[in-house]
C-alpha cells in the first residue's frame, strides 16, 4: 500500500515538473536554511535564464551576483515576516541584455518546516517596461510641445483669444490683454464672446 501511495505521488511530483517546464515563466522552489536560503528545484525556464543545468541544494549566492543575492534575499526574508504573497520588481543581466523581472513571491504556509519554503514566479516584463517608457517619453515631449506652443502664443504681437464651444474665453494673451483695454487675463478669461464683440 505505502508503495503504491508513494508510486503515485512520484507520478503526481512528474506530471506537475512537465506542467511547470512548459511554462514560460520561471519558477523557483526555495528554502530558508538559517540566514541562507537554498534552491530545491527550478523549471526549465529558469535554468536557461540563468544559465545552469540544475540549481537543486545551491545557495542564491552560488548562482545569483553577490548584489542581486542580496536584494532577493531581503524579499524573502520580508515575505516571511510578513506570512503573504509579495510582488516587486528587479533587473538582471543577461545574455540578452538587461531584462526587467516581475516576481510573485509566496511563503508556504504549513506543518513541520513548511513555513520556511517558498514559490516565486518570476515573469519578463521588459516589454512592458520599455512601452512604458516610450509611453512617458512621448508625454514629456507632448508637453514640452505644448510649452513651447504657449510661449509663442503669448509673445505674438497680435491678439490671440481662444474660445470654448460654449463661446467663453479660455485662453489671452498678452497683447489681446492690452488690446482689450483689460488690466489682466482673469479679466478676460471666463467672460462670453458677444460681449467682447458688443464692447
């Protein structure tokens, strides 16, 4: 009986290691050992991004940079104080160039030494970041634009009002100020155009 339940648990464990190989996301299982932690197995994904066959019983030193071992460590260590999923996001150089990661990082909750596992799924978000900052770039030249638009709309030596479709000033400049006779903007801008036109 204890042969048969443990066959089918061995055949469960390789169903899931297929299931999670598939998978293009990385997946990391770890474990607490004392001020360390150790990896107990990684898909294939992970592997191939981080360059090894097989990180099984190694430390995140023995297969991480001394400064990104450190700063994965500090989240864990959070994750388990915390006793919740965690989510932050890191870089990390690889043969590809930089990559932007984004981990979900959650500490088993258990019987026995459970509590000092955890599951990370780290996905590559460098897409998304790189939109990101072309989506940013783009806004601060939109705005620069349109500062560079403003100043030259104030300095023109002709008047400029602008009107809404409600026909009430938005926006005077300069010299529509002086030309109106007005002492400053506020007493132009709100105001409707057929009283500027009856005026």
């Amino acid at each position: 009986m204890e042969q048969d339940e443990r066959s089918l648990i061995e055949h469960h464990f390789s169903m899931l290691r297929e299931i999670f190989d598939a998978i293009d996301d990385m997946i990391f299982v770890a474990k607490s050992d004392g001020c360390s932690f150790r990896y107990i197995w990684a898909n294939k994904a992970a592997c191939r991004t981080i360059g090894m066959d097989n990180v099984t019983g190694k430390r995140f030193e023995d297969v991480l940079s001394p400064e990104r071992a450190a700063k994965i460590k500090e989240n864990y260590k959070q994750a388990a104080q915390m006793k919740t999923t965690i989510t932050y996001e890191d870089e990390m150089e690889t043969s590809n160039g930089w990559k932007h990661y984004e981990t979900v990082l959650t500490p088993l909750d258990g019987e026995g030494d459970w509590h000092r596992w955890f599951v990370a799924v780290v996905r590559d978000v460098t897409e998304r970041k790189m939109k990101e900052r072309e989506l940013q770039k783009m806004k601060e030249q939109l705005e620069a634009s349109r500062k560079r638009y403003k100043t030259f709309l104030e300095h023109l030596p002709g008047g400029v009002l602008v009107f809404n479709q409600e026909g009430m000033v938005i926006y005077a400049n300069i010299s529509a100020v002086q030309l109106l006779g007005a002492k400053q903007k506020s007493d132009i801008v709100g105001i409707p155009m057929r009283k500027i036109c009856r005026d």
